[in-house]
C-alpha cells in the first residue's frame, strides 16, 4: 500500500453558522523578503512543495519575451496580460486571443487543447444563448500555449508537441522558472498540468520569491530576465480583467499598482508588495478556491501593501459574513492564524 505524506500545514480559515463552526480550511502560507528571499512570516511547513499551476504563467512567459516574441508580432500589453492569464471567456479576452492569432499567423487548430465553452458563467451563458460553439480560445490557459506557439515559430521549433517537456520551448522555461525562483539547488518535481503544461512542484517559499521577484524585478539575481519581468507586471497591472475577469481575486488586487498577483488551481495562490518588498504564497490543502480572499484579507492586514480603497473593494465582494438564498445573513468567515514572524 502506498503511504501518502500529508504536508504539515495549519488551520486557516473558519466558516460560522449559527455562531457554530461548520467549516475549516487548512493550509501553508509563506512570506519572503524580495531583496534576499528570507523567510518573514510563516504558517505550516514552506519547505513542502506545491505544484505552482498557473501562478507560473508570468514567468514562463519570460523566456519568449527574451528572444523578443513580442517585439516581432508587436504584442502591447494587453496582449502580455493575456500570456499571464487564466481568462474567463469575456468579448474583450476573446478579441485579444483573436488579435494574437492575426498577428502571429497562427491557426486556433495549432492549439493543443479540446475545444470548450467559456470558463465565466455570464460568458458562457451569453455565448451559447447566441449559438456560439466550443472553441480552443476559450480555453483558460489559451494566452498562455499562444505565447509558446508564437516563440516556437519564431525560433524555428516544432509547432507540433509544443506542450511536452522534451520540446525545447518547455526545456528553456522550466530552466528560467528554477532560476526565476532561485530553486536550482532544491528538488523541483514535474508534473502535468489540467491544460497538458509540464508544471513544476517546488518549495512553497520559492513560489513567494517568485512574486516577490515580479513585483521587485530590481533584486532579481537573473538580471536578464528581470527587464521582461517588470514589462509582464505592469501589464498585468495595466490589464487586471484580462488575466482573470470581474470580480476574481486576483483581478481586484492587480487594479492596486503596489500588487502583482495570480491565482493557480487547487488551492494556490501568489501576490508580490511593490513598497514592502514582499512575496507571499499560499497553499489551501483541500484545494479549494473559497478560502483564497479571506486568507489574503487577512494576511494583507498584517503586512499591509494595499490602499483603502483596494480593500474596501475586497471587503465589497468577498464579505466576511453570507448570505443565504433568503437574502438574510447566514454565517460568516474567519481567519484563524496568525502569522509567526521568523
């Protein structure tokens, strides 16, 4: 029988009803400094690792910038948002997919994926109640494998099995991710991500450098990337509702200019603070996506890094109480860590 290890992780996050627990969220969360990736705050074990998902989508999208994919089809920043991106399905994600596919020549068929309906409801709901049908773009992850099909072109590589480790394309991203992260000394495992993506696992520290890295490209100890970086940020930063939609998470914090953030999947999360010089990372263990905004809430204030405005904004839609069906308060999230400094 196989034994499985459970990460060391920590209560985070509770959910009342009736003034009596109902729910409990565990999970890990790390806190680094940018300027020398030391550990400032942490809950559970960050040395255990976790598989990065698509809070790595900035940073594999580092090495095409590199070789100048985006000067040769003449991507602006929405089109970088949308390399970043986890998107939605919404008119104007689906109009900046189209547009890169006009300018790089490339066919939607080229795309590596099973078409499928928006991710969105409203999107989804809007597209088929006009007739629309299943299409790659509206893939999640469709900005991301554009990205890697237009760089393939332009150095020549296989358009076909772009999404395989052994592609070049992946090699060198995975190769700038553990540089990016500084990891190269740690053991990084590779899996396969939901969109067919090689994904690494690595210590959950090493995903807060990360952002504490794109958010502060200044510290970064890979100088030539770091031009790249700080270009994809402030895209991101530019064009919030197009790496994730309306009313995300991470879509709300990107609307602050001091946070770069990005959600992963099963429970992974990212955000860098431009002033505080921070990256933090979060991992929920059961993997939901629930307990993402009240973690953050919480965490932000402590550390601080958003404006007034950002969390009432927060505050606004994701409210620590619910409501029922009824319309009446039904119960209400808490936070129920804290962080230890190191």
């Amino acid at each position: 029988m196989n034994t499985i290890t459970m990460p060391a992780d920590v209560p985070l996050i509770a959910m009342k009803r009736g003034g009596q627990m109902e729910n409990v969220h565990r999970g890990r969360i790390s806190v680094v400094s940018a300027k020398d990736g030391e550990l400032v705050y942490a809950c559970g074990d960050v040395q255990t690792p976790a598989y990065v998902r698509s809070t790595a989508k900035p940073v594999q999208a580092i090495a095409s910038l590199l070789d100048g994919t985006a000067e040769t089809y003449g991507f602006e920043d929405r089109h970088l948002a949308l390399l970043a991106a986890s998107h939605r399905g919404s008119r104007e994600q689906l109009e900046t997919l189209e547009d890169i596919l006009r300018l790089t020549g490339l066919d939607e068929d080229a795309l590596a994926i099973h078409p499928t309906l928006p991710v969105g409801r409203r999107a989804r709901d809007e597209w088929v109640a006009a007739g629309g049908k299943p299409r790659k773009l509206f893939h999640t992850c469709a900005g991301k494998h554009l990205g890697v099909l237009a760089w393939s072109k332009l150095k020549g590589w296989p358009l076909e099995g772009y999404i395989h480790p052994d592609h070049p394309a992946q090699q060198e991203i995975f190769r700038r991710i553990k540089r990016w992260a500084e990891a190269e000394n740690e053991q990084v495992t590779l899996g396969k991500d939901g969109c067919g993506f090689p994904v690494a696992a690595m210590p959950l520290r090493r995903l807060a450098l990360m952002y504490g890295r794109l958010a502060n490209p200044e510290f970064a100890q890979d100088r030539e990337a770091a031009r790249v970086a700080e270009r994809i940020a402030s895209a991101m930063n530019a064009y919030p509702d197009r790496v994730e939609g309306k009313h995300r998470l991470a879509s709300i914090l990107l609307e602050d200019p001091n946070v770069v953030a990005k959600s992963g999947a099963h429970g992974v999360f990212a955000l860098g603070l431009r002033s505080e010089k921070l990256g933090v990372s979060i991992a929920v263990t059961d993997g939901t996506e629930v307990a993402w905004p009240y973690v953050i809430k919480a965490i932000l204030k402590q550390t601080g890094g958003v404006s007034a405005e950002t969390m009432r904004k927060l505050d606004l839609v994701f409210p620590d109480e619910f409501l029922n069906d009824a319309g009446e308060t039904a119960g209400s999230w808490e936070a129920i860590f804290k962080l230890d400094a190191i």
